[in-house]
C-alpha cells in the first residue's frame, strides 16, 4: 500500500522521552496562550495598561512569540541530548 | 487608486518567473521516481526545509492581508500573526517527528498507517482536496490584485499567469522544484521586509508623511453652527441635514463645481465637518471616486497622525527611532484610523470613509475589528473560535504536513519546524511595523487594504516597491505550488493508488501526480477569477477551521489514544468537515453573501472552530468505542 516513510528510518529510542517532553510543553505553552485569549475576551481594558512603556497587548504578543521561539530551542537541546544517549 | 507601471517592476517579475521555471525544468532530472516527485526524495536539507516551511506559510493571506488588516484595524490584525505563530507550537510538540514517522507522500498514509482503511483513505483525501482548495482560492484572488498595479493587467490575466507557471513549476518537478522555490521566495521575503521596516524606523513618525515624493493631501476641517451655516466662504451645501446623508452623520458640500462630502462632529456650539472620501456605485455598477472616474485621480491614499507624542512632547516628526520607541510613540499619539458607512441615494449607493481619531494605546490592543469590548457571549464565543482555528489549523494543513516527508530523518522535521518558527515568527513581528507603518504613512488604498505593504514600500521610491510585489507574486506562486503537489497527492497516490486500488508503476504514479497537478490548476484558475474581489484573509481563517475540525482531532487521538480505531478515525474527518462547513455555510458573513442579512442567519458567529473540533473528537471516541472489536491485536496506537 505504500506505507511507511519515504526514507528508512532506523529505531528511534527516544521517542517515548521526546513525545512525553513534547505533550508537557505543549501544555505549557497552551496554558499561556489561553490567558492571553480569555484576557482579551473577558477583560480587553487591561491590554490597554501601560508595561515597560508599551501597551500589555504588544508585551504579550512579543512574549508569546518569543516564548514560542525559546520553548523550541530548548525542546530541541533536551531532544538532541535524549537521542545521543539513548540510541549511541 | 492609480498606479503607474515601473519597467523595473515588470522585469522583475519576468526574471522570477523565469527564475522558478529555470529551476523546476532543473530540478525535473531529480523526480522521475514518486519518492522524487512527492517528497523530493526524503533528502532536503533541515535548514532549507525550515525556510521552505516559512516559505509555504507566508502566503497572501499573511503577507498582503494581515499587513493590511494591521494598518486599517491596528492591532486586531496582529492577532492573526499571534494565532499563526502559536499554531506552529501544536506542529513541533505533538506531530512534527510522528508525522515523519508515520507517513511517506501524503498525510493520509500517517492516519492510515496502522489501518490500511479504505474508510480513512478516502475521507483523509477530501479533507486533503477540499482544505486545498480553500486555500487556494484567496492566493489565486490575491495574484490577480497584485498584477493590476504591478504590470496593468487585469484580475484575470494574474489569476491565468499564476495558474500556468505553477502547473508548470509542479508537473515538471513536483515537491523538490516546489521547496527550493519555497525556499528562495521565503528567505527574499524575510530579508526585503526587514529592508521595508528599517526604512520604516528610520524616516520615523511625522503629521505630515512623506509618500515618495507626493504630498499627503491636505484632509480639511470646516465649522459650522447649529443650523449648519458654514464659518468658512465658497461652500454650498447640496445634502444638508434633512437629507438621507444627513440623517447617516454626513452632508454634501460644492465648491468650485466639486462635490465633497463630509462627516459631521457635534461640537460645543454648532458642528465641525471633516472631510471624508466616497465611493459612488452608479445603477449601471459603474463606479465613481470622490465623484470622479478612478482615472483622474481625485481618491487620495490615507493614514496619518493627528497628534505626535513623544516622550510626553508633542512633536510633528520623531526622526529616526528605535523599533521600542516607534511603537511608545504611537500608543502616546492620536492615529486616524477610518470608519465606513453605507448610504443609499435613489438608485446610487454611496460608500463613505470617514475620519475616526483614535489613541494609539487604544490601537495597540484588541478591540477595534473584533468586538471584545462589552461584546455579547456570542461575540466573545466568535472571537475565542477564531483563535482556537489558528491555533489548531497549522499542524493540520495537508501542504504544511507533506513538508515532513522531504527531510531524511525526525531530528530533521523537528529541526525544519524551528527555523521555520524563527523565521515566521521573525516576519510577524515584522507585520506589526509594516502595517503600523503602511497606517501612518498616508498609503492605504482604503477601498483595498491588501496593497498596503507593497504600497508603503512605494513610498520609499519604485525600486523597493517593484522588489516587494515581485516578492508578493512570488509568494503567491509558492504556495500555489505546495496547495496543487498537496492536492495532486490526494487524488494520485490517496484516491487513484490507494483507495481504488489502481495498480501503477512508479512512473505511472508520477505521471498520474503530474496530470492530476494540471486537472486542479485548471480548476484553481477557475474559482480564481470566479471569486474575484474576495478578501484574501476571507477563506484562508476557515480553511484553518475546516483543516482544525477535520484533520486535527483525528491525528491527535491516532498518537495519543490507544483505543482509536479506523472508522473512529473516518468518523471524525467525515463530521469536522461536515460541521465546520456546513455552520460556515449558514454563518453571517455567508448570508452577506447570498444577498440576505446577516442578523437573519441561522448561527450568529463566523467561526465554527470552537464547536465543530470538539464535535469531530466527540465522533472519534464514540464510533471507536462502538468499534472496539475492529481493533487488531498488537496494532494499538502509538503510545508516548
């Protein structure tokens, strides 16, 4: 039926520790993207107040840009490290 | 609007379009295998598939449309980039390395791959061609945008342009022509629009924006008393307060055998009228501007600062200023943002834009095009499916998926993920200043915001602006090509291969990948001139829907839910398509649309994502459970 990937991939085994790391932060990351919703849903006034001279609307957009950004390269180092210990 | 043809724009654009085909007849050497066509033989560099990961993502819809919903609508546009971005999150924890794992040309054989479902086949390919589709639309719409100012040529000729190349660009190479295309196109883009925003900071903030050259036109203020006697000589008044203008807010005034029309601001002892622009829609569906054929130029760009306050001063220019200090000093200022109002007038239908002074703190936070403020439990409800569709529909795009299988390894499609979210993160953050820019620049064509970054980039001379809509175009080709080799897998190697079971050799696949690629720009190009004047930003939020409602619930639970089963899976593709577009369908903004009136609408949200992704995990759990005896031993789900 054509299954499987298009090159072959060898046994891969950090998957459980990566896909376990990724479901946390996922979470993480979720959890701060949801205030930033329910923030601007239930009390939009409190984007307007003024944090380190910008609006709280443009802090939370750059951090959770950022965030996403920071939460990736660290994801990847914990990955990394998790491959070359588990499948040397 | 009026724009003059640059013989630089227009060699621009020949050299990218001879540019990209040069590179796919090359690139054609290496895809006379399916491995070659479908996923550039599974050996594209990390780092090039992260930047053809930037490339596919920044489409129309991110380049020109949240740009310029940014510039008329502040900082709700910006949402979008936020939405965008985080969606990226969703791609790199929970799908990116399964996916590759998982699957080998198409997205369908990951959900398929413990089943081999004939169910999931076919289900997974319409999700595949139907979101496509969607998305194609909009980038074909905004291809013929772009070619009216940059070559003077009208929508269809674009739409036609784009149509071909890209056929071309696919049936010659397939994924490995598409992604070094991606990849070129995404890596200009990032770097042009960094150009576009130095440029930005350094000429600063002023009352009185340069444009190239032109002078912003000089938007007047009259007052008068209560009975609307004018302080100012040489007007008469045409539509006065008892007329259907004046009963909308505005009155018409002549001068000099000019009609003007202004809009009217009680003031403490009488009015003062500001002037305001017009769009006149005669019976005949012709259409004047400011009461003039488009031809004479009488409808000025707009966007400025009425009040400049820097560092508690009111100024009339900042100078050069750093990023942080050019957003402070816009939150401190007063932006004259521009509202509009429909006015009928016997047969005539007026559509006015009228001045609307706004702090900028006001701006720079939510509230101006989705209503949040003292909104409704419906309004909120919209705004919150809005987000959950962006944050949901990424990891659930069939041509962002099918980009894991041209990387050799999952470290690889882990790594490609991360410096595609640098780099689209990089370029949201850049939206913010380009739309902030175009807004207070004096150079939005505001019957169109789409042009608004091309646009602003013609306020710094011809040459960055020919740069950046030949970037634009390119973008469009881009992910044209990704959307056609996505759906061109659905149908050859989903439906025609797998689920009908057709024997072919592995050049009867490519061939029939390559057919089917011509078949769907055929039909692109079609619903490209059929859905002509369509915002661009309009289809690609439910096409993020539908992927999210469809697509999404059904990967999660395969490599989260032991219990999931193969008609589970049919199921919830089957009802988070149907749902999302059948609540698409009976929404306000579809019944706008059909001519009715969007109060009368069955479902009074636009996004159906917060109910229809739910629905389509609540079919999954049910039918699998149902089907718990389909469940073969030792073929569980991937567990963590």
């Amino acid at each position: 039926m054509g299954h499987g990937p298009a090159v072959k991939l060898g046994k891969d085994k950090a998957a459980t520790y990566k896909t376990r790391l990724g479901v946390k932060m996922f979470i993480v990351y979720t959890l701060v993207y949801a205030t930033f919703v329910i923030l601007n849903t239930t009390n939009p006034k409190v984007m307007e107040s003024i944090i380190f001279g910008q609006t709280a609307a443009v802090i939370w957009g750059f951090s959770l840009i950022v965030l996403a950004l920071v939460m990736a390269v660290i994801y990847n180092r914990l990955c990394t490290n998790a491959e070359e210990q588990m499948n040397s | 609007m009026i724009y003059t043809q640059s013989p630089l724009a227009i060699g621009l654009f020949c050299f990218f379009v001879l540019f990209v085909l040069g590179l796919s007849f090359y690139m054609s050497r290496r895809t006379q295998s399916a491995e070659g066509y479908y996923a550039a033989g599974g050996n594209i560099h990390w780092f090039t598939n992260g930047v053809a990961f930037a490339g596919d993502y920044l489409s129309a819809a991110s380049f020109l449309g949240i740009c310029g919903m940014i510039a008329t609508a502040g900082y709700d546009g910006w949402m979008y980039s936020i939405g965008y971005l985080a969606g990226w999150i969703v791609a790199l924890f929970l799908v990116a390395e399964p996916m590759k794992r998982l699957g080998k040309y198409t997205f369908t054989d990951a959900l398929d791959s413990k089943f081999n479902s004939k169910s999931i086949q076919l289900m997974a390919a319409i999700s595949t061609l139907l979101v496509s589709v969607f998305y194609l639309i909009p980038q074909m719409v905004g291809a013929g945008v772009l070619v009216q100012p940059l070559l003077g040529l009208p929508h269809w000729v674009g739409v036609c342009i784009v149509g071909i190349v890209v056929t071309i660009i696919v049936a010659t190479a397939g994924m490995a022509s598409t992604t070094y295309v991606q990849f070129f196109k995404g890596a200009l883009l990032l770097i042009m629009s960094t150009v576009v925003v130095i440029a930005v900071l350094f000429r600063g903030l002023s009352t009185t924006p340069e444009n190239n050259g032109q002078p912003y036109h000089d938007f007047k203020t009259l007052h008068a008393d209560s009975a609307l006697v004018l302080t100012e000589e040489g007007y008469t008044t045409v539509a006065g307060l008892d007329s259907e203008l004046g009963k909308a807010g505005f009155v018409k005034l002549e001068k000099d055998g000019q009609e003007t029309i202004w809009h009217l601001v009680k003031a403490d002892t009488g009015y003062t009228l500001e002037e305001a622009l017009f769009v006149t829609k005669m019976a005949d569906g012709t259409k004047l501007f400011n009461g003039a054929p488009a031809e004479e130029g009488k409808f000025f760009p707009v966007g400025h600062i009425k009040e400049l306050r820097m560092n508690g001063e009111e100024v009339t220019a900042t100078g050069a200023v750093g990023p942080f200090a050019y957003l402070s000093a816009l939150k401190d200022s007063t932006i004259v943002l521009w509202g509009k109002k429909y006015v009928k007038q016997g047969d005539k239908t007026l559509t006015i834009y009228y001045q609307k002074p706004t702090p900028g703190s006001r701006v720079l936070r939510p509230g101006l095009k989705f209503k949040v403020d003292n909104a409704t439990g419906l309004q909120k409800f919209n705004f919150m499916s809005l987000m959950l569709a962006l944050f949901c529909g990424t990891a659930a795009l069939p041509h962002i998926l099918i980009r894991y299988y041209t990387v050799p390894s999952q470290a690889a499609a882990r790594k490609s993920t991360i410096v595609a979210i640098a780099a689209i993160g990089f370029f949201y953050i850049l939206t913010l200043f380009l739309g902030m820019g175009a807004m207070t620049n004096g150079v939005i064509n505001i019957t169109d915001n789409n042009m608004s970054a091309p646009l602003l980039a013609l306020s710094f001379g011809v040459v960055l602006f020919a740069i950046i809509s030949s970037l634009a175009f390119a973008t469009v080709l881009g992910t044209v090509s990704g959307l056609i080799v996505a759906a061109s897998g659905a149908i050859a190697h989903d439906l025609m291969d797998n689920f009908m079971g057709m024997k072919m050799t592995d050049r009867g696949k490519v061939r029939a990948g390559k057919i089917s690629a011509i078949v769907i720009g055929c039909i692109a190009i079609y619903l490209g001139i059929v859905f002509e004047g369509m915002n661009v930003s309009f289809l690609v939020g439910w096409a993020f829907a539908v992927a999210a409602s469809a697509n999404l619930p059904a990967i999660l639970m395969l490599l989260f839910w032991s219990k999931t089963t193969a008609r589970g899976v049919a199921a919830s593709i089957l009802v988070g398509l149907i749902s999302s577009l059948g609540l698409i369908l009976v929404s306000p903004d579809m019944w706008v649309r059909y001519g009715k009136l969007p109060a009368e609408a069955p479902v009074q949200f636009n996004s159906p994502a917060l109910i229809s992704i739910p629905l389509s995990f609540l079919a999954l759990v049910i039918i699998s459970m149902m089907t718990q005896k389909d469940v073969i031993k030792g073929h569980s789900a991937e567990r963590a």
